[in-house]
C-alpha cells in the first residue's frame, strides 16, 4: 500500500500535478525549542525536513501553544502551556505558511492571549485558521490560491477550554451540523475544501467510532481531504469515498519533559497530491524528534515504520474492530477519567470561588463537554451495565504493544 518512498496512491492522477500541500501535527517548542532560537539556531530545527517540506506549494502546521509573555493561566484541568513568541521562527524558517489554532492549548492564557498569538504569527508571515476575537471570526475559513484553484481551509477542535463565544476571543469549535454546514458552503465557493481538526483519544493508537463517523461525514460534506490531530501518537489513513482522512500524524516538534509514551517522539509529516478532481496520493514522510532537531527515518526503521501505518490502518475498514478497540480502551481511560473526577471536596457548592475548588471540579467538566472524554466515560458505563468490561478489557494487550511498538 506505501511505496518504499512514502507513495500511499488512491488513484492514477488524472493530468499533471496542480499543487502539494503539506500537513503537520503538533508543533509546542517547550524548553528545548526556546533554547534552540534563544541561541540563534531556529532554523536548525526543521532543516533535516528541508527536500521534503521545500517540494510542495503550501505548508499548514499545527500550532500548539500560545505565544505571550503575559502569562494569565486559565482554570483547567491539564496543563496550561506557553511558549516565546520567537519560537514561532521555528516553523517560518522552515517555509511553512499557515497555523492551525483550533485546539485545547490557544486559550491556555486567556482571549487577550489567543490574540496576541494570532498577532504574533502574523506578523512572522504565517496566516492562522481556527481562532478569532469572537466565534464567527473563528470559524472563517482560510482560503489560498494555488496552482490555479481556490482551496479551502476550516479548522475545529473540541470543547476542552479556550472556546470562544459570540463576544470573546478564542478557538473554533465542533459542532457538527454547524461545521457541515459550514463545511458545504466552502465547497460551493472553493474549488477544494481541507477540514482539519483537533480532537481524540491522546496515546491511543485508533480512533474512536464517533470521531471516524465524524470525520467521514465532513467527507460526505464536501471535504477533499480530512485532517485530524491531537492524540500524541501516530494514528491510520482510510479512503472515505474517495477521500482520505488524516485520524492523526502524531507530534511533530513537542519536546517537553513530561507525558512521554513509546511514539511520543515519533509521527509522519503529510503531502497531499491535488490533481484536478482533488487528492489522488499522499507523500509521508515519517521522523523522529529529539529535543534540537526532526530527523526523518531511513532505512530500516522507515519500512518498520510505513508497516506499522499500514497495520494500525487495517481496522478503520471494519467498523464493529474499531468499537472493540474502542471498548477495550475505554475499560481502562473511562475508568481513570471516573476515579480521577468524581471526587468532589467536601462542601464544594459553597466554595465556587475558591480556585482550588475550581481546579478540581473542572476535570468533571471536561467529562461533560470533551467530547471524546464523555465518549469513553459513557462507554465505561455502558459495558458495565452490560457486564461486559472483563470481556472488553481483553483487546487491552494488543493495544499496549501498539503504543510501544519494538521498533520506537
């Protein structure tokens, strides 16, 4: 299915080659990455990526992390990231074009400071997609001319914290009939339509049933190409009728100290090929990442890796593997969500303006309007009114040797 040169065709290409359009996963420049610019080496980060990421007409990353000094960390539940504005140099000395900023880290330092990250991108010459100074300015798609058609850029995460509303500045949102709405009004207008999101089970090797319907009806939409992102890890490629979906690259530059599993470190940069109808191949590129540079993989390691990609996308044909996988994960994350959350402090309806009252209850919010949280919580109890976790649980193992596979 992957060529030995990262060729994942779907179709013969009908006529030339019109443009290359690259995707990228999460990019947060931590510690490592701010010392990498602090001493005038921002340009070496990305540079053994160069022939990859020079041979295509636009770059999209996903960005990660705000971009202030003004450091105003909002109550969440998770850590509230924050980088530098000059690590932004980062991805622009590498040639990339635009950001992604719907995610559940933009909004980490409050609305003035999902400003003044847009603010900060801008003007290295990076457009944004994704965020705003209110709800309707985040929704607005980013539309690029390219090899002489009109391409369509949406981008929605889910409802973690930072999302903005009709009056305050933050993060495009899912909402499902209001993305496919917005989804098909694009494709009225633009020649081709890019959705990509940010959302999913983070260390988990596949995606869950809701997120693939999800997905594919954005491709039933109109999208020529689904993109998702967020999960840590490296995630399967399908084709939805005839459109391929993304579930996730996996990091791309995210060297921080905490949080690591097996393939934390590793993903796959994406070049979609666009022909006149829309994608007929994707181009990968999988690396590695340690904290001064992006290597990419060569050699043995490379085929281990397109094997590994293939495998892990073999169950997004098989809908009823897919919610097996599902279970399976969730009789271990939908368990520890549970534990983790529904432990309010004594008296605590009393003390809502205490902040570490807050703090505590807001991993029980996110239960509520995560959607991908409530997914396995749901899930959990569902298997157990069914008395089925024993049974779900047993997938557990294949999963876990997916997360830390021998060759990582």
């Amino acid at each position: 299915m992957i060529t030995e040169n990262g060729i994942w065709k779907f179709r013969e290409p009908d006529g030339e080659t019109l443009f290359r359009f690259i995707l990228a996963g999460d990019v947060c420049p931590w510690r490592a990455g701010e010392e990498m610019v602090e001493s005038g080496r921002a340009g070496e980060v990305l540079k053994p990526l160069s022939s990859y990421l020079n041979n295509a007409e636009f770059r999209l990353v996903q960005w990660e992390t705000p971009l202030t000094g003004r450091e105003a960390p909002i109550p969440k539940s998770g850590p509230n990231l924050n980088c530098k504005p000059e690590t932004a140099e980062i991805v622009r000395q590498a040639g990339f074009n635009a950001a992604m900023l719907a995610n559940n880290h933009t909004g980490d330092h409050g609305p003035d400071a999902v400003l003044q990250t847009m603010e900060e991108l801008h003007k290295r010459g990076l457009q944004t997609v994704g965020a705003g100074k209110n709800l309707a300015e985040a929704e607005v798609p980013l539309t690029v001319g390219l090899g002489g058609k009109t391409v369509s850029i949406l981008n929605f995460c889910e409802h973690e914290f930072g999302i903005a509303t009709e009056t305050k500045p933050g993060t495009a949102p899912i909402l499902p009939f209001r993305n496919r709405r917005a989804i098909a009004k694009a494709a009225k207008e633009a020649d081709f339509v890019i959705v990509t999101l940010h959302g999913g089970h983070e260390y988990n090797p596949f995606p869950s049933p809701r997120l693939q319907e999800l997905c594919r009806e954005f491709a039933d939409a109109g999208a020529a190409l689904v993109f998702n992102c967020h999960t840590h890890c490296p995630e399967g490629i399908e084709t939805y009728n005839g459109t391929p979906i993304i579930y996730s690259p996996g990091n791309f530059y995210f060297p921080k100290l905490f949080g690591r599993n097996g393939l934390w470190q590793y993903g796959y940069l994406v070049k979609a090929l666009f022909d006149k109808h829309g994608v007929y191949a994707l181009e990968l590129c999988p690396y590695h990442f340690g904290d001064e540079q992006v290597v990419p993989l060569e050699g043995e390691k490379k085929g281990c890796f397109f094997r590994y990609l293939e495998t892990i996308s073999e169950p997004l044909a098989d809908p009823q593997r897919i919610q097996a996988l599902f279970e399976a994960w969730s009789t271990r994350c939908g368990r520890n969500y549970i534990s983790g959350s529904l432990n309010p402090p004594e008296n605590w309806s009393d003390h809502t303006d205490d902040p570490g009252v807050v703090h505590r209850m807001l991993g029980l919010r996110n239960i509520f309007t995560c959607e991908s949280h409530n997914d396995m919580v749901r899930c959990y109890l569902s298997l157990m009114e069914e008395m089925r976790i024993p049974q779900a649980a047993e997938l557990l193992p294949l999963i876990d040797s997916f997360q830390n596979p021998e060759w990582a």
